[in-house]
C-alpha cells in the first residue's frame, strides 16, 4: 500500500462519514491518498476534515479557486493508482453508468485509467429497484468492481441491503488488489473476447450474443497478476482498466486469425475465449441486398480458419494454449473432442443449460477439463472470480514449465 496513488470520491450519502475513517487507513498505511466529493456530499461530511486526514487539499469543484485556476480532472484520472467511489449513491451510480457529466466526479471518473470500485450506500427499495440492479451490473461489465452492500438498519429506520462496507471491509479491498500475488511477472499473455461480426452487406452481418465478459475478466486478471496482456477484442463496448493491458480491435474471424497469428509467437500463455463465427459470406454485396422476391435468400458462406487449432499445431512445449467450449447438448464429450483435437492444454468448458452462464450474462459456471484427464468444476461465480481460477490453472502449468 505505500505510495499507492488512490482517489478517494465521496457522494452524497449519509455514509458520507465512514470515508473520513477509510482515508485515515490508507494514509497510516502509506497510501497518497486525494479525495473528490461532490457538492451535495459536503451537507454529510466537510472538506476540513477530509484534507486534514488526507494531508492533500479536497477537490469538488472544476474551478479551484477565486483566481480562476481549474481543476484538471483528466491529470486527477491520470494520477491514481486507483480510484475508490464510497459511498456511491444510487444517483452517481447511475451517472456513471450512463456517462451523466455533470460533476467533477464523475468527470474524473470517466478520464481515469486505472482500476475502479464502487461501494454502493442507499436504502434497501432503491438498492433493489431493477434500475440501480442494472446500473450495477453495467458497471461491473465495464470492469469496475463492486464493493457490495451490507444488510442491516439503514437511515431510514428500516432493515435492509444497502449499508455501505465498512470502512476496515473496503480497506481490505484495496490492500488484497494492490498485494495480488504477481506469480505472472515477466510472462506475456493473449487474449481474444467478445464476438466476431461477418459481413453481409453494409447493414447485416453474421454474428454471436457474445459479450466479452470473460475475455476482459480473464485480460483484467492476468495484468493483475504480472502479465503483460495483448488483449484482441471484437466489436463490444466494455472498457479496459489496467496499463498492462494492449487492445487490438477487430471485427471479422479474419482479422482476429491475422492479429493472433502476427502475436502468438512471442506468448508465453494464450487464451482463446472469443466466440469466433465458423462460417463468413463467400461475397459481400456493396449496397444494402433488398428483398426481392417471396421465396428466400440464400447466402453462400466458406468455413473460417480456426484459430484455437492453428496455434494449437505451432505452440512449443513453452506456450500454454487454453481454449473455450460453449455446449448445448453432449457437452463433455464435445469438449474432450475439442481438446484433442486442438492440441490444447486445457479447454474451458460452459454449457447454455445452465441458468446464469454463458452469453451476457455477469456470472458463470465452468468445467476444466485437463490432458491428463482431470476435470475440476465450480460452481456459478462472477465471472471477475471464474478468471482467478482459470488463472490459477494456468499458474500451476507455467511452475511445471519453469521448474
């Protein structure tokens, strides 16, 4: 924690008071802590306090000063090791989500670049209310990571989730993210996420419901752990956090064949978690195809090059190579034919049968299955703690290799 850079941003809420006790944590720990706080929030706690505790001056305003200095909230974004928004109130929450402008926080919060995480603090109706569930778990898409709530009385009198962590449980946090094991150091990783878009026409494509969840978990965690990440995404809307991480767009199997094989060479460790078309339209029409008449369309389509099986035949006995099986009937089977085949070290196995996996969703269950004829299954977790344990996986085969 010393010398950490950390953003404190503090939001409306009567659990305003519980970041004054964080910020005296983080500082006794050696963090360089500045805090952010928003107009409304200052009814809850003062400015005085917080900079006495922080020993750095409380910015809530872009203008800084009656001379007309601003404050530059991309320099703040820029700063931070991390950015920490506790509390969050339902109301930021959904600012954030949405990309509502409207304040120096949420400014510097859409220019940081480093880690996020919220702690929400509100009363348990509005902490339940689909909106604030969805505004959540966007931001959990994002990669932001959620302090969740506690259950207990709440301001309102009631009982209830939506207390905000305690100020010790968030310290905790923050100093189990920062003292990650780095057991990665030094190795170079690939990641490919999301879907891949075919073109039809200059309106229709060929294409998955894949979100690029577990591909940006498993690029998020890896950096985390050391990794020097090359992240190939398709076309999706989820942001990126940490530094270590490289993007390269693509949008068709073809370009994310191309950009996998221009990388792998110089990769310690690969993973494959992109839903790759298998087929892509033999000609795309220049103009937008019209209907014409009542019997149909047929579209010709060619098998694209698959990717898991081409780095399969190239990989030394010093790359490891985990590939992705998305099942809906037959699924072991299926997977250990996969694994054969591609030459992998291990797939990931996930069924669409089981509620709560697959597609779109924030959590899934997973299967590993092994070369050696191991099979390990979890249970359904979010898919930030499916990346730790594929990760782990994958750690236990680079010491075999190191050894």
């Amino acid at each position: 924690m010393k010398n950490k850079k950390i953003i404190i941003a503090i939001s409306a809420s009567i659990a305003a008071y519980k970041a004054a006790f964080l910020v005296r944590l983080l500082v006794k720990a050696g963090a360089n802590v500045k805090v952010i706080i928003t107009p409304a929030a200052k009814e809850f706690v003062t400015p005085l306090t917080l900079s006495t505790l922080s020993k750095n001056p409380v910015f809530s305003d872009f203008v800084l000063n009656k001379n007309g200095e601003w404050t530059n909230h991309v320099d703040l974004g820029l700063w931070a090791d991390l950015m920490v928004i506790a509390p969050a109130s339902a109301n930021t929450i959904a600012k954030m989500a949405n990309g509502i402008c409207d304040n120096l926080l949420i400014a510097t919060y859409l220019s940081a670049k480093c880690p996020i995480m919220f702690g929400p603090a509100m009363d348990l109706d509005m902490f339940i209310h689909p909106t604030t569930v969805q505004n959540c778990a966007k931001l959990q898409s994002f990669g932001n990571i959620m302090i969740d709530a506690n259950e207990g009385e709440l301001a309102s009198g009631l009982n209830g989730k939506g207390r905000m962590a305690e100020p010790e449980e968030i310290f905790s946090v923050i100093e189990k993210h920062f003292n990650s094991e780095q057991d990665l150091l030094g190795k170079i990783a690939l990641v490919t996420a999301g879907p891949t878009y075919e073109i039809i026409d200059p309106v229709r494509f060929i294409g998955n419901y894949s979100s690029g969840k577990m591909g940006f978990a498993l690029a998020e965690e890896l950096a985390n752990r050391g990794a020097l990440v090359t992240l190939i995404a398709g076309p999706v809307e989820i942001i990126h956090h940490h530094k270590n991480i490289t993007r390269i767009n693509v949008h068709s199997a073809t370009q994310m064949f191309e950009a996998v094989n221009e990388n792998f060479s110089t990769t310690n460790i690969a993973i494959m978690c992109a839903a790759v078309a298998d087929y892509s339209p033999i000609t795309v029409a220049d103009e937008k195809i019209k209907k014409q008449n009542e019997e149909g369309l047929t579209i010709e389509l060619k098998k694209t090059k698959d990717i898991l099986k081409h780095i399969g035949s190239i990989k030394t006995n010093k790359q490891i190579v985990v590939g992705f099986a998305l099942e809906t009937n037959h699924e072991e089977e299926n997977a250990l034919i996969k694994l054969k085949e591609k030459k992998a070290d291990f797939i990931v196995l996930n069924s669409l049968q089981t509620p709560g996996a697959g597609f779109k969703h924030n959590t899934n269950q997973i299967t590993i299955l092994k070369n050696s004829g191991e099979k390990i299954a979890f249970n359904l977790k979010s898919k930030n703690d499916v990346a730790i344990d594929i990760v782990n996986e994958i750690v236990k085969i680079t010491n075999t290799i190191d050894a």
